[in-house]
C-alpha cells in the first residue's frame, strides 16, 4: 500500500479524484482518501502544512494503514530553468536545514562541526526499494 502526503485537498485532488472505490475517513483531526489506481492501494491524507503536520500525519499513516511505502506530494519552488510546473522531481539525497542555532554558535565554527555538536547529520541519503 502506498501513503500519499499531501499538505492540501487542492495539491492532492488530482490522485484523490482518481481514486477507485474511494472512502474518506477523518483520523486525528486530518483526512484520509483510501482507494484503488489500478491494482494499487493508495492513501492520501490531507496533512497540512509544515514539517510538523507532515511528520503527525505520516505518523498517522504507518500506525493505522498497512504502509510499504510514502510519497510526500505537494508543490515547491525552484531556481532551476529545466524545471517546470508540474514536473516530478525524485530527489537522491536530504540536506538538512531547519536548525538555526546560530545562537550558540561562535562566529569562526566550522558549520559541518556544529552541526553535528546538535547530532544531525548534514545529509541523509535516500534508500530506494525496487
């Protein structure tokens, strides 16, 4: 079964309306859309907005549904001219970059260092199932 998050109705209702068989359920506050593409299970919660209401909802998804893989779905900006609107973009790796603890930091720190004094790895690669 695959778990689709999609921060909104509006960046999901294209798969959500393509839904065969598709029930809605309201789990925790946020909505699920459980269906069929072809012979693939498919569920897409509206998740919200933000990293954290990505992280409840993909929560959501592995503890109630039968999960063997998630799609993070939604829309992004991009500097790059070969990119347009609509395209998919399959990234290969994770920067981190939400920390700002610049607060702590003296002004001639190695950034790879103090990000790692904080215990998070500057990338994480992506492990791709076949």
């Amino acid at each position: 079964m695959y778990g689709v998050v999609s921060p909104m109705f509006e960046e999901g209702k294209t798969l959500i309306n393509r839904l065969a068989e598709r029930q809605t359920i309201v789990i925790a506050h946020k909505t699920f859309h459980i269906g069929y593409i072809g012979r693939e299970n498919i569920v897409v919660v509206e998740a919200g907005i933000g990293k954290v209401a990505a992280a409840i909802s993909t929560t959501l998804l592995l503890s109630n549904f039968k999960i063997d893989s998630i799609i993070n779905a939604g829309s992004a900006g991009s500097l790059n001219k070969y990119l347009h609107v609509h395209d998919v973009v399959i990234g290969k790796e994770l920067v981190y970059g939400d920390a700002d603890a610049t607060v702590f930091a003296q002004k001639s720190i190695n950034w790879t260092i103090f990000i790692q004094l904080l215990r998070q790895h500057l990338r994480y690669d992506f492990d791709y199932k076949n």
